[in-house]
C-alpha cells in the first residue's frame, strides 16, 4: 500500500467540497475555499497526480436502473499447494474484474476470503451469476450469500 498523502487544511476543504459536489467550477470551488482559481486548479491537479483524488463518478443507484437486487456473497478459494502452478487468488482477482454484476470486492481475514457486492436485475440474473459464474471460477471452493433488504447508507465521502 502506498503511504498517506499529507494534506493540509487547505486540501482536505478542496476534498469536501468536491466529494459533496465534482461537479463544481473551480471558481465556485475557490471561493468556497478562500484561494485564486489558479491556486484551486493547480491544487487539485496535484491531489490527483498524488492519487489523493482517484477519479470523478455520477453515483448510480442500481434500483433506479434496474438493479432491483443487492447481494453480498463471502467466498472462499481453494487452498494454494506447493504443486500449484497458479495462485487462485490472482486467477480469481483478474476475473473478479472482468464480471459486471460485482460492484465491489474486498479481501478478509477469517473463514472466507473475499467478499463481493453484486447488483442484478432479478433472482433470476442472481442464480445465473452464481451458478454459471461464479461456482465455475476454478478457483472458487464455497460461496455464501446474503441480501439486501434496505439501504441505509450508501456510497458516501470518506472521512476527512
């Protein structure tokens, strides 16, 4: 893991604002800041050549789309051997990334492995993911699912 960006004062009301809103001018920006266009942009621009701002998304919700069902599946992989020619968890890393139903992947401690955040149409679309890709992956020895009854919190700003 790279090492925290040090952001002063300065930086993290640049962060704010463009969490609560990427879409916002740089002069609307600096005049929420106190600073000069200028200094806002090349502010900006350095936060996102540091990796402090990784990007700029619209924030979807999947229901509003279609994605009617959310389900967070735990899986775990086989065991790596000393014969294995390949690491299941690097196999199962790049096809993670190639599956559009999963929305986010994590890797745990404990009994399982890695946990996904998957949004689908339906039951239906749900069975197909698991069944015909999922429990495929050679590399997947057991998954575990629960569901999503009600968002609470969604996608939100990290903690500045």
């Amino acid at each position: 893991m790279d090492d925290p960006i040090l952001l002063d004062g300065l930086d993290r009301r640049i962060l704010r604002v463009l969490q609560d809103d990427g879409r916002t001018t740089f002069d609307a920006l600096a005049s929420q800041i106190g600073l000069s266009a200028s200094a806002t942009l090349r502010r900006v621009r350095r936060l996102e050549e540091a990796g402090a701002i990784a990007g700029y998304v619209a924030l979807v919700p999947p229901e509003r789309i279609g994605l009617a069902l959310t389900a967070y599946i735990n899986v775990r992989l086989e065991k790596q051997t000393e014969s294995s020619k390949r690491n299941p968890m690097d196999v199962f890393k790049a096809a993670v990334q190639t599956w559009p139903e999963v929305v986010e992947c994590a890797s745990l401690t404990g009994e399982m492995d890695y946990l996904l955040r998957v949004v689908v149409r339906d039951m239906a679309h749900y069975t197909r993911f698991v069944m015909d890709t999922l429990l495929k992956h050679p590399s997947v020895q057991d998954c575990k699912s629960s569901f999503m009854l009600e968002r609470i919190k969604g996608p939100s700003a990290t903690p500045l």
